[in-house]
C-alpha cells in the first residue's frame, strides 16, 4: 500500500538512455575510487592552539596574511586585507600596511587605490598623505605627487604638512608656482 506522502511527492523522472551501447572504453568501479581518492583534498585539522586575547588573535592574522603572501597568493592576501577594513576602516595603521604590502610586491596600481580610498575616507590623517606623496615621488610621478599634495591642502593641514608642501616644490625648483599656489590656499 503507498501512503498519501509518497503518492504526492514528485520524483525526477527517470531520463531515457538512446544509445545503449557499451562504450569503447569501459571504467571499473575500482578506477572510479581512485580518481576520486586522488581529488579528495587533503582533510582540514582545526588548529591546537587556541587564541585567548586579542594581541594573540591579532599576532595570528598577521602570520597568515604573511603566509599568503610569501605564497604568492595575492588574491588571497587581498581578501584578507578587505575583509579585514571592511569591519575596521577607521584604523590607518591597517590601511598602511595594506599599502606598504602592495608596495613591496610592485603592484603599484593597486596601492595607488588603496593610498586613494584611504585618503578619501580618512582625511584628517596627515600619515596617509605624507606617505601617499613620498611613493609617488620615489616613483618619479612628480605630478601626480604634487597632485596629492593639492588635494591635502584644500583639507587646511598643519603648518608641518604645508612646509613638506613647500619643501617638495624646493626640491623640484618649482619656486614660482609654489607661490602661486600658496597664494591659493591663504596660507601666507
């Protein structure tokens, strides 16, 4: 006797074979095992340390960002550094080792990015700009340097941050446009 539930239930319907021929090449259960013995990725251990405070936790993201990068894994090390600012995107510190580690393994582009967004986010803090410039100088973007520190003037910087200004365009002999674009941000 079938019961109402299994009358109601709706199986796939079985699909129908045309050719039923015997292939060329016939493959033994025993082939099939192995194949898929030797796909199997290797099982996943859970650590035997166990993380008891936050400098312990933060110790450990920071070895196995380390690790991601010494495999030359960078899309995984990106992730990492993203899902790490998505949950702290006020911490500079953060955003400038992201950078600097962009830096190191020569993928200039991708720190100009992360250089950008977080000037953009974070304004008022005058590391992220001096340090955004000094890459771009020690690149030999010189205008995209002065660029850089176009845009952190209109944020009215320190008096530090308008000297390195200054001494930037001292430095690139560009006294006579320095003093145009001093006049422009009322800064004597």
């Amino acid at each position: 006797m079938v019961s109402v539930c299994e009358k109601d239930s709706k199986l796939p319907r079985p699909t129908r074979v045309k050719n039923k021929s015997p292939a060329a090449v016939q493959i033994t259960a025993e082939q099939l095992l192995r194949e898929a013995r030797e796909r199997q990725e290797p099982e996943v251990l859970p650590s035997e340390h166990s993380i008891t405070d936050s400098t312990e936790l933060s110790d450990y993201r920071l070895r196995r960002r380390k690790e991601f990068e010494d495999r030359k894994d960078y899309a995984r090390a990106r992730s990492v550094w993203e899902r790490a600012l998505k949950d702290h995107h006020r911490n500079h510190a953060l955003w400038v080792k992201y950078a600097e580690s962009e830096m190191k393994n020569k993928f200039v582009n991708s720190a100009r990015n992360v250089w950008d967004r977080a000037v953009y986010l974070l304004p008022r803090v005058d590391q992220l700009w001096y340090k955004y410039s000094h890459m771009e100088e020690m690149l030999g973007n010189i205008a995209g340097a002065r660029q850089i520190f176009e845009r952190w003037m209109n944020w009215s910087p320190d008096q530090q941050g308008w000297l390195s200004f200054a001494n930037f365009e001292l430095r690139y002999n560009e006294i006579q446009d320095d003093a145009r674009r001093c006049k422009k941000h009322k800064f004597f």
